[in-house]
C-alpha cells in the first residue's frame, strides 16, 4: 500500500484518494497531488497591536464583546486559548469559559 501525504491544511493522516485528488476527512479539504506544492497558501492573522497569531496561543480581550443571541457578555481581560485560525469575516475559533465555542475577530484580541 503507498503512503499517501498528511493534509496540508489540518496535518491529518488520513487522506485518501478519490478520482485524481486527495481528500481529507476531518478538515473536508481537498487538494490535486499535481500541483499542491504550488498552493501552499498560509493564512496570516495578526492581533489589535500587529502581532502575527498562530493556533495555539493564548490571547486576551481588549474590549466587552455582547454575545450574539445571548444577555452574556466576553470580559475585557478574559483570556482566551486559540482553537483553530480561519478565513473570513471572524477569524479566530476559540471557547470561552461559562459561554462556549465563540468565533471572534482579531482586531479585538491582544496576543497574551
């Protein structure tokens, strides 16, 4: 059996290969074994001061953030450990103590 690569975006081991492309199942991402060394594409995320952020690491809250759907509000100072990094509109994927998974923006954290 050939051993095929670890995924490029979550490092998964178990890719597997469907009609010329491989496929990760945890992460659903899919890439052409061809030209993947051509798509390495690293996502940036920088914190309010211009710090680069990296999953990981612990930030901290520099502003109340009302919790959408909710009367709860995220603390000036709470700190938070960074679960996942994505792209989009809210680019930090965390959990919060006594509210849950949150996705928040980075212009509002500070690197801790």
């Amino acid at each position: 059996m050939s051993q095929l690569p670890a995924c490029p975006q979550c490092a998964s081991i178990y890719t597997y290969e469907d009609q010329g492309q491989y496929i990760c199942p945890e992460c659903g991402h899919e890439w052409n074994p061809n030209t993947a060394a051509a798509e390495t594409e690293v996502l940036i995320v920088k914190d309010a001061h211009g710090t680069q952020l990296n999953e990981g690491d612990h930030v901290t809250l520099i502003k109340d953030l009302k919790v959408k759907g909710s009367s709860s509000v995220a603390k000036i100072g709470t700190k938070v450990k960074i679960n996942r990094l994505v792209d989009g509109d809210h680019n930090i994927d965390c959990r919060l103590e006594g509210i849950g998974a949150m996705m928040l923006k980075s212009e509002f954290v500070k690197k801790a």
